[in-house]
C-alpha cells in the first residue's frame, strides 16, 4: 500500500502530534500545572497546524524539489492554513471571549434582580472556547517545529 509509504504525508501527522504533546511541558514550564486536556486541544504554542503544513511543505520539498507544482500547492496550502490560525481563528477566539464575559454579566445581573427557579438549568450553559488560534509567535514556533522536524527526519531517518 502507497498509504503506508508516503513519507510527507507521515511526516506531517508525526509533527501535530509532537506539536500537540510538546504544549503540555511548555504549559507547564509557564504554569507549574500539568494539563493533559492540551494534547487534544487548538490553540497554544506551537501551533500543530502550522507545525503539520510546514513539515508537509518541506517535506515534500525534500520528495519533489522546491521548483514542483505540488510544491507550490503544499506552500500556497500551508501560508492560507497559518494565515487562518492566527487571524481569522485567533480573533475568534478573541470575541468568544467578550461574549463568555457578556453572557457572566448578564447571568450576574439577573441574579441580583430576582433568584432564578432553575438555576441550576441556567449553570449548565456551556462556554464558548476561547482557544482557537494562535497568536503570530504560536503561528511562527509552530512553523519552524515543522520544518526543523521534516529536516531532522529526512537527513537521519527516511
């Protein structure tokens, strides 16, 4: 099966996930806090999707060369992908953070008009999640993991 020998394609998944784990020690170096809910989740440094587009892109530079279509594909792919995370998902991050604080003053408000019957209904509302992007250094640090990653894998193991 090709599947099982398509090394960019490797490359690329072997850099989310070590993107995503290396997150949870860099959480902790700034918190003292162990939170394994990072391994699984967006947002954060480095950035695993910039991580996955970079390694991908060099990748596939190392298969075809940087002069090949598929190349100019994988790079055009990768600036739209790391472009969207710390823009339009960073910013969504940041309303989703105004409007969680909107939604706990206006609960605030009520309850000191009147005692809500269901108050325990009204606790169960979920937040939204504030972490969807990444901030342009998340973006940056997520990019040169994926590159350092395709380097070191192609020059020493594949």
């Amino acid at each position: 099966m090709d599947l099982f020998h398509n090394a960019p394609l490797w490359v690329a998944v072997f850099s989310i996930f070590f993107a995503q784990f290396v997150k949870i020690p860099i959480h902790f170096l700034a918190t003292k806090k162990v939170d394994w809910r990072l391994f699984t989740s967006t947002g954060g440094m480095p950035s695993s999707h910039s991580a996955a587009v970079s390694s991908l892109t060099t990748a596939i530079g190392f298969e075809h060369g940087t002069g090949s279509s598929i190349f100019a594909v994988s790079a055009v792919f990768a600036i739209i992908v790391m472009f969207d995370a710390s823009g339009v998902r960073f910013q969504a991050g940041q309303q989703a953070v105004v409007i969680n604080q909107m939604r706990s003053d206006f609960r605030n408000f009520i309850q000191t008009t009147k005692e809500w019957p269901q108050k325990d209904e009204q606790q169960k509302i979920e937040e939204l999640k504030t972490l969807l992007g990444h901030k342009p250094s998340e973006v940056y640090a997520g990019a040169l993991t994926g590159i350092l990653l395709a380097v070191f894998l192609y020059t020493l193991i594949l």
